[in-house]
C-alpha cells in the first residue's frame, strides 16, 4: 500500500466544517491503496471542538507537533475560551482592542494565526519524512500555512506533493471585509503563487474557486474540482419524524458570518407569522452567529420566532436538520462570491429535506441546488411568500451518490496515482 503524509491543522477534537473533509478522505484512502499518516497540531486552537469525532480518527496513525498560538495571546487577554469564526468579521459591537487585534492579524501574520505551527511541523514534518517511506504529500487549507509547510516538506524530501484549497487564499471573504495595507496583501500574493506554482497537484471544492485561483497562477493544467460531501455512515438508519407540531421549523447548522444576513428570510417570517395565518414559523440557527444578525433579529423584533443552540456535534446536528421542515443556507452575500459552496449543502442534500438557498442566483452553489432539483433560490433580501414555496419531489438517491464521502475519495486517490506514476 502506499503512503500520503497528511499535513491538516483541523483534526479531531477539532470541530466545525473544516476537518470533515480531511478526516473523511483519511477514512476511506486505504479502500483505495492509500495509507495516510496524518501531521497536525497538537492542542489547537479550534472555534468548536468535537470530541465524538475522535471514534474515527483513533485508528489513524496520527503525529502532534508544538505550535506557538496567536490566539491563545487574544483568548488570555480577552478572556475569551476560544475565537469564534466570525471574529474576523468587523461588528458594531467591537471593542478598541478586538478592532486592534484584528488589524494586527491582517496586515502582521501572514499568511494567517496559525502560521506559528510552521515550524514544529516542519520539525516533526523532517523526522517523519527521515524515517518512513512516502509516496506523496498532502496539505489542506485553510489555515493556508499547512501549505507553506507542505512546500517545505516536499522541497526537502523531493517527495512530490498535492495541495487541497477548501477555500481562496488571499481572496477569501474577510480580506474583502476588512482591506489590507499593501505590503502584506504583496507577500500574502507571493505565498500564494509559491504554492501555486510549486505543488505538483491541486485540489479544490468549486469551478468558481478553481478559476479564482487560476486567475492568480495558471493551475488547470493540473487542478482537479473535488465536491465537499456527506459520508452516509453519519445518518441515522432509522427514519427521524419532523418534530414541528403547530409550527414549521426552519433550520440551519454551522456558523452565520456577517456577509450572511439573511435579512429577506428574516423579514418574510415576521411578516408570515404577524398575519392571520395559524401556522407559525420558528428559525432555528444552530453554531455561531455574528453579531449583526443577531442586531438584526432584535431590530425586527423576531426573538420570540428564533432559537439560537450552541454547536453541536456532527450527528446531533445532522439529526436536527431531519426534524425540520426546511432547512437553509446563505452564500456570503460579497464580491468573488461565485464559487462559494457552502459544504453543509451536500448533507442537506442527504436528508432530502427541502432547501432554501439565499444568495446570488447564478453561484456555483445555486447552480448545484438546480442540478439536484431544487428551485427555492432567493437573494439575500428577497421577499418568501411562503405559502407559494415550490416543494422538490423526493430525491433519487442515485442522484446524490455521486457526493458520497467515499466515492469522492476514490476520485482523490485517482489524482494520487496519476500524480504518483
């Protein structure tokens, strides 16, 4: 069998969005002739943590090296047990201090926080490469630092290596919130191209992605478009009853930044339930929300129609997204906005509940959503008359094979042994 070293900085305990993917292409390399051996940080700093997942990862051989955090300094100053997601967002609400700490993160630390595990993970990177056999590297981001690392390990290995971009680099959606000085936007540029044009393969999860980064070295020679998904195992085999008597329950799971107020759905629900209409709607968001949209939820007076729950772990949240009667997603309402497709979108595929989709009609995402069947796409502050709402017919479950976990797996490992010949 051969052998990937997997550089990540999110890895169980880690939870949220971002070490789904890598955990769940671990899980199913060695179906396909891939042994990963995994490098990740030891006591990371996470904005959620997500101790069911560690069941899944136990078996993996997985190496901890050393990290000087930056956010750990913001946390002991602040008082704050971890940085939540849309921190990097600007608020109303920010303080002196948090308004300093983020200018300080955008234009000082480059490429981003977590650049201080750089080197114990090359350190531990070195001894690993010195004393096992590899036939490829693999690093995933963001944090875009594990690519640096990556570059490094490969350079001095002469291993060849493969790069998974989850997200934009300098194009991603709190550089457009929050403009950089010209200096660090030159060196975040040149990491960036580094990268780019150094890997000897390139993963990433959108045609729209795919171009943004092509547009800053050209990469389509040798990038490979590999959707996010959902791994069956995660759902329960028992059918789940939607738990909304006298009401409909509207729900979404993960983070709510601040360029993904959904104002229209806001404002359509107090209209709905101030009419004489019996059938009453209650939102229910699920993970961290910015704190505009919670301004926004107390300037429309809808408090008594929304209930916010703290993170969840993953197949809890799966769970609620079976008991509602629709469940939504926003793409950042921004610039460079095309590509975003929110990896929620694939289980919620999964459920074959009803989805809402709120942002640009002709996002990549939006595009999916139509591919799949679905037809309630609605810009961020689009009216919903929701006794016209267009319900799609019951899903094939052929149609949504194709996002299964492991099938997308075998599409890596596919790019792995062209890479590897």
């Amino acid at each position: 069998m051969k052998k990937v070293l997997i550089v990540t900085y999110y890895w169980p305990p880690s939870g949220g969005p971002g070490v789904q993917r890598v955990l769940k292409f671990c899980k199913y390399l060695p179906e396909y002739g891939w042994e990963p051996v995994i490098l990740t940080v030891k006591d990371g700093e996470y904005p959620a943590r997500d101790e069911t997942l560690l069941s899944e990862s136990k078996d993996m051989e997985t190496h901890l090296s050393d990290a000087f955090s930056f956010y750990s300094i913001f946390n002991w100053v602040t008082g704050k047990k971890s940085v939540p997601t849309h921190q990097l967002s600007k608020s109303k609400d920010d303080t002196l201090f948090t308004k300093f700490t983020r200018w300080v993160r955008y234009n000082l630390v480059i490429p981003d926080g977590r650049i201080g595990w750089y080197s114990g993970a090359v350190k531990k990177g070195k001894e690993l490469l010195n004393n096992q056999h590899f036939d490829l590297i693999f690093s995933s981001g963001p944090p875009h630092s594990v690519h640096l690392i990556g570059r490094k390990l490969a350079k001095i290995s002469f291993v060849k290596w493969v790069v998974d971009f989850r997200d934009p680099w300098t194009d991603r959606f709190y550089y457009l919130e929050n403009p950089r000085n010209s200096l660090a936007t030159w060196i975040d540029g040149l990491l960036e191209k580094k990268v780019l044009n150094d890997c000897d393969g390139l993963i990433t999860v959108s045609p729209g992605f795919e171009s943004l980064l092509n547009d800053k070295s050209p990469i389509k020679s040798k990038s490979t478009v590999i959707y996010n998904g959902f791994d069956k195992d995660d759902f329960p085999k028992v059918e789940i009853e939607k738990n909304s008597k006298g009401q409909i329950i509207i729900s979404h799971t993960g983070s709510l930044s601040k360029s993904q107020n959904p104002v229209g759905l806001f404002e359509s629900v107090k209209s709905h339930n101030e009419s004489e209409i019996r059938l009453k709607i209650t939102i229910q968001l699920v993970g961290s929300v910015h704190p505009d949209i919670l301004e926004t939820i107390q300037q429309l007076n809808i408090q008594q129609y929304v209930s916010i729950l703290p993170y969840q772990p993953h197949q809890k949240a799966i769970q609620i997204l079976l008991a509602s009667d629709f469940i939504f997603l926003v793409v950042p309402d921004q610039d460079k906005n095309k590509g975003i497709i929110p990896g929620k979108i694939f289980e919620y595929f999964k459920c074959q509940s009803e989805i809402m989709l709120i942002g640009k009609k002709n996002s990549d995402a939006a595009s999916l959503a139509k591919e799949m069947g679905y037809q309630n796409i609605f810009e961020v502050n689009e009216k919903i008359d929701f006794n016209n709402l267009r319900i799609n017919q019951s899903l094939d479950p052929e149609s949504t094979s194709k996002f299964e976990r492991k099938n997308l797996t075998a599409s890596l490992a596919k790019v792995f042994d062209e890479i590897n010949a």
